[in-house]
C-alpha cells in the first residue's frame, strides 16, 4: 500500500508541475492584458 501511495504522491506532484507550468503562460497573458489597460487609462 505505502509503495503504491508513494507512486500516486510523485505523480501528484508531476501533475502539480505541469499544471503550474499552464498557469504560468496563462498568467503571462493575464498581465499583458492588464498592462495594456494601464497604458490606456494612463
């Protein structure tokens, strides 16, 4: 069980990183968008 428990962990966690990964070119868009509102309102 623990052996197993530890696989499912580490997959976990490979899951968690390419999900921050997406988030983060996702966030990237994010900023653009508001920086583009600043400049305009500015």
């Amino acid at each position: 069980m623990r052996k197993n428990r530890k696989m499912s962990f580490r997959e976990l966690v490979n899951e968690n990183k390419r999900q921050l990964l997406k988030d983060e070119s996702y966030l990237e868009q994010l900023e653009k968008k508001l920086d583009e509102k600043h400049t305009r309102n500015g």
